[in-house]
C-alpha cells in the first residue's frame, strides 16, 4: 500500500519557523520527484516547492522563495519542508506529493495531476 504521511504542522507565531516532514512508503521514493502543495481555507490549491529525485535540483514559488527550504533523505525515505519567517498567509493544509514527471517540467496543483498524494498537515501562523 502506498502511502505519505505527513506531519509537522501547528500553530505556530508570525516570524516562527517550522519543519514539516513527509513519511513514504510503498513506492521506490528514490525514482520519484517529490512536491508539496498548500491550500487556505477559501482558495485553490498552490504549488509550493518541488525536488528532483536526487535531490540535486529544487524550485519554489516565488512566495516562498528565500524563506522555505526543500530537502528529502532518499535513505530514509521523507521528504522535508523548512519553512521560516513564517507569515499569517502562510497559513495552509500542506500536502505532498509524488510523481515521476520531472518537477522542472510543470507546476502541478491538483491531486489528480501527482502519482500519490498525501492526507495533508496543517499549518497556522498567527499571534
């Protein structure tokens, strides 16, 4: 059975920092470009940040970009999201994702777009 699990979320005060992590199995991780993608409460999901399968190449969004960090440990098979200066927009369900399309190629947003996609975590930033 294939599964992400993600965890790490919380409440967390503007300017915080927080790590979320994303727990595969049931599929060769190492082979898999890996994805996260958030959704506020009342809109559309958004692509976040994104890993190559080596983890050699990463790509953010520009609203996250210079203050999240993507990373992932093939050996141990998760993915993680560093996320600082976090701010009250930054309030989200986190999801991650797997597929085997290159991550370079495209923004993906929706469930149906990704391979597998996790039960999401969720992350408050506020005072």
């Amino acid at each position: 059975e294939v599964q992400l699990v993600e965890s790490g979320g919380g409440l967390v005060q503007p300017g915080g920092s927080r790590r979320l992590s994303c727990a595969a199995s049931g599929f060769t991780f190492g082979t898999y470009d890996m994805s996260w993608v958030r959704q506020a409460p009342g809109k559309g999901p958004e692509w976040v940040s994104a890993i190559n399968w080596s983890g050699g190449s990463t790509y953010y969004a520009d609203s996250v970009k210079g203050r999240f960090t993507i990373s992932r440990g093939n050996a141990k098979n998760t993915v993680y999201l560093q996320m600082n200066s976090l701010e009250p927009e930054d309030t989200a369900v986190y999801y991650c994702a797997a597929d085997r399309t290159p991550a370079r190629l495209r923004i993906a947003v929706t469930r149906r777009e990704y391979d597998y996609w996790g039960q999401g975590t969720q992350v408050t930033v506020s005072s």
